[in-house]
C-alpha cells in the first residue's frame, strides 16, 4: 500500500516538472533540417540543431545533451511514434500563429 502512494507522487512529481514544447517553433517540428532550436518540439533527433530530441517522456523536446535527462526528459534519441499527429498539430500552431 505504501508503495503504491510513493510510485503515485513519483509520477505526479515527474509530469509536474515535465518540460513541454515552445509553440514559436513549431515551424520546424518534423522538418529533419536541423533548425529546430532548443526547447522547441520535435519529432526526431534530425529536426533539432542541438542534434538532441529528447522525450517527454511522449514528446520530444529539442535540448543541450547535458539537459537532456533533466525536468523528466528521457534523453536524446527520442523518435515520436505518432510523428504524423504531432506535425499536423505544428502547422496547425503556425497556422494559428500566422508565422
């Protein structure tokens, strides 16, 4: 029983903390060009100039390698399994941004 309340503020601690994409860049999410700046979303390790997608541990967040297991990211190397979802949600941003 205890251990089920540790494990549960473990996970509530982990998303709490969890680093979530920056919307401004959300031109370069999936475009594997290498533009995305750090803390911006991506889908692949080939989308961020850092060279570090790391997950969210379900999104990827361009990140400096030494950041790349801090604030509940996973590390880099993180490849978005629902890839085609997260790029229609980033030209919908842009969309919405107008940029």
């Amino acid at each position: 029983m205890v251990r089920i309340s540790i494990l549960t503020a473990l996970a509530f601690a982990l998303t709490a903390f969890a680093v979530t994409p920056n919307n401004a860049g959300a031109k370069n999410v999936g475009q594997a060009n290498g533009q995305q700046f750090i803390t911006g979303g991506c889908t692949s390790n080939a989308d961020c100039s850092s060279a570090c997608c790391a997950g969210n541990p379900t999104v990827g967040v361009c990140s400096a390698e030494a950041a790349a297991l801090q604030a509940g990211k996973t590390g880099c190397g993180f490849v978005d399994p629902n890839a085609a979802a997260t790029i229609a949600a980033a030209k919908a941003q842009v969309k919405k941004q107008g940029f």
